[in-house]
C-alpha cells in the first residue's frame, strides 16, 4: 500500500441507481465520480452500483449491497470507499463498522480536491468554511474517521485540525471566517463600484469544471494589445484546476477594453456548502455584462455539463445576463453545431475562432458606442488626455480654441463631455 512512504489509496465507488427520479444516467454520474478519485490523486479499483428505489435509513444501500462492498474492499485491496451520494454521519459510522475500511461521500470527495487546489488565502478560507459547515453536524458519526492517523481524502485541508474541537470552538471559527470572507468582499465590492465608475464592461467565463474557462482566458490574454503574459492564469486538464476569481484587462485594437473574469466550475451534485462558500467569488458573475458559458464540446456528456451550469446560474440569479456558449476543445472532435450568433466553436489550443470571438465580444460590449466630435479646451488637458488614452481617435487637430478630437466614445464619456461637444454636432 505505500511506496516511498506515501499512503496510496485504491478507491470502491459505490452509486445507488433510483430509477426515473434521477436526473443524469448513473453511469454518467458514476464514470464523472472516477474522474473526482482521479483528481483527489487515489486511485479507481472497481465500481458498484445498487438498483434501489428507496435509500435504507442505516447503510443507504442496504446489509446485502454492504456486504458485496466489503468483498470488493478485500478482493481489490482498497482503503477506503466513496459513495456518489452524500451521507449523514450515522450512515458513515455504520458502512465503516462493517466494512472495516474509510468511507466517505460525494461531498467529502470535492472538498477535498478543492483543498488540495486551494492556493490564495481567500480560496482557504471558503474551503475551510465549507469543510466545517458539512462536517460539524456528521461530528457523531465520523468520531472514528477523525481519530484515524495518516491523512488522505477527507481530511486534507485548512480545516482538519479544527475538527477535534467541540461545536462550540467550531463555530466561532465559522463565525471569524465568515468575518475574514466579508472584509475580503468589502475589497471586492470596491473594485466593481471602480469598474462600473470607469464604465469598463465586465466579461465573465462560467461553465464545467475542465471546459477550458483559464486555457480560453489565456488566449483573449494573448491577444490584448497591452498584452501582459506574466499575467496568464493556472490552466491544466484536470478537474477544479482554478477556484480562485482571476480579473484581466483585455485591450482591443482600437483601444476599447473590458474586465475579463475567470470563475471556479461547475460540478453535478455541486455541494450546497461549497455554493454557499464560493457564493462570493461566483457572485462576480452577477455583476458582468456578458457571460462566456465555456463548453467541452469534445466530452460526449456535454449537454448534461450544460445543465448544470444553468441550473447553478439560476441558483446564483445570473440567468438573466446576456451570454454566448463558447463549444471548446473542437481540436479533439465534436458532434456540435453551432447553429445561432449566441454560439461559436473554438479551440483554445490551436486558438481556432478566438478572434472571432473576440469580434463577437467587441460587437456585443460596444454596440452603443457614439462617433462624436469634441473641441477641448487647453486649460483642461486632462479630458483631451482621457480621450486620447482611452479611444481609439479619428482625428486630432489643434485649433486656436482648443484640441479637436474625432473618436467613438461610450454613451456614459459622451454625456459626461457633452459640454466640450462640437456645436455643430451639440
């Protein structure tokens, strides 16, 4: 089981099949469970899945099923077992005592990979908050899980050493995370208010985890003319390779620009606690101009992938904001047609369609944009420098009464400057 004194985990996933009260296939469900294990660097030795209708109250999937689990354990040499489904600590202290191994859920599962990928003090603490709010009411159940030497999947993280604590300490560090989130916030709260002053537009990137949100980010980054590649954002195929809320400067050839924002993915059976936790940073969403809904086209469960991320953007109130479906990864093949505007297929790897897309943004960002012509005082040199920093400019012309500057300008700096407009035009 070890080598060079690391613990390997071989893993048993367990699902439980209902019928038609489940929204996605169990094989889907299950085969995406595998890829979770994956990530959270165990290792997949077999799958079992129970067709029941009604969950048993003791062990979820019943004393028989149980003991097909257990054999499965013995025959494969795992350590530990995860169940696809989330489980009450009681559930847990049963299947442990008759399976002789760690079992853990779902749930557990992805906050564990998330505190693996977790690298800014803010993402920390969101992981760490959701571990505590899902695990203090199972404190009962996993007594035996948290006394255990030797660490792995669900006790990795900020948070395992405040588990030992009685409800009353664990809640009052709940209680300061929430206070460290809500400062953290009140910064962020101040940008966007910054953002929206200076009428810079936001563009946001949401979708499945591993849809290529930070690969796509990476080549609009790419493509700024001002671009700043010190400035590319961590992208890997894996599963929750960004949680962390990435804001980039993205500048086009006449000088327009936009925020673009990177999001964490979306996951199925996403863990209200990691919503409610990353509820802020996904709030960046909220506040953007134009949603990306980034796509692996490749993924032949990409509609379900789809789903998810609308449903969790209508949890989040974000449904109503204008949004393109970007199908990425058309490099490894497809079986999608993009067949509106509001669509496009790209591949960020060999950047095909990234400059339509940009296009598409521009278009979509800037359509209200005003060709106006201003005649600017000198004794007010900052707005003539204003104009010319930000806009792309038709034309520049110093008369004997000021700078005559021709651009196209947004609607909010054409009202602002409406005063310095030329009175053929006023």
């Amino acid at each position: 089981m070890e080598e060079n004194s690391v613990l390997i985990q071989r893993a048993i996933l367990v699902g439980m099949f209902q019928g038609l009260r489940d929204e996605f296939s169990v094989e889907e469900s299950m085969n995406e469970l595998a890829e979770l294990t994956l990530a959270a660097e165990a290792e997949v030795a077999g799958m079992i899945i129970q067709n029941k209708a009604k969950i048993e109250v003791a062990t979820y999937i019943g004393t028989g099923k149980v003991d097909e689990v257990r054999l499965a354990v013995e025959a494969n040499d795992a350590n530990i077992v995860i169940f696809n489904d989330e489980l009450s600590g009681a559930q847990m202290r049963n299947l442990e005592a008759l399976i002789g191994v760690t079992v853990i859920d779902r749930t557990a599962l992805i906050l564990d990979i998330f505190a693996i990928r977790a690298q800014t003090k803010i993402a920390k603490l969101q992981v760490e908050l959701a571990q505590l709010k899902y695990r203090l009411p199972r404190l009962i159940g996993m007594n035996g899980n948290l006394s255990r030497t030797g660490g792995g999947i669900g006790t990795r993280g900020p948070g395992e050493q405040k588990l030992e604590l009685d409800r009353r300490r664990i809640q009052e560090r709940i209680d300061e995370i929430r206070r460290q989130i809500a400062e953290a916030d009140k910064n962020r709260i101040i940008q966007r208010k910054l953002r929206e002053k200076n009428d810079v537009p936001v563009v946001a990137l949401v979708g499945y985890t591993n849809a290529g949100k930070s690969s796509v980010m990476n080549c609009m980054i790419g493509l700024s003319k001002e671009p700043d590649l010190e400035r590319q954002v961590f992208e890997k195929d894996m599963l929750f390779a960004t949680l962390d809320t990435y804001n980039r400067r993205i500048v086009l050839e006449d000088k327009k620009a936009f925020i673009l924002t990177d999001t964490v993915g979306f996951v199925s059976k996403l863990p209200h606690t990691l919503v409610s936790a990353f509820k802020a940073t996904l709030e960046e969403a909220l506040s953007a101009d134009l949603l990306l809904h980034v796509v692996d086209a490749s993924n032949p469960n990409y509609l379900m992938q789809m789903e998810v991320t609308h449903r969790v953007l209508k949890e989040l109130k974000a449904d109503h904001i204008p949004m393109m479906t970007l199908f990425n990864k058309i490099d490894l093949g497809h079986s999608v047609v993009a067949g509106d505007t509001e669509s496009l297929l790209i591949s960020a790897k060999t950047k095909e369609n990234i400059d339509v897309l940009m296009e598409a943004i521009k278009s979509k960002l800037f359509d209200d944009h005003i060709l106006a012509n201003f005649l600017v005082p000198y004794t007010d040199g900052r707005t003539a420098s204003y104009l010319c920093e930000t806009y792309q400019v038709k034309s520049l012309e110093y008369l004997e009464n000021g700078t005559a500057i021709t651009a196209e300008v947004s609607i909010a700096d054409y009202n602002r400057y409406s005063y310095y407009l030329k009175l053929d035009e006023a």
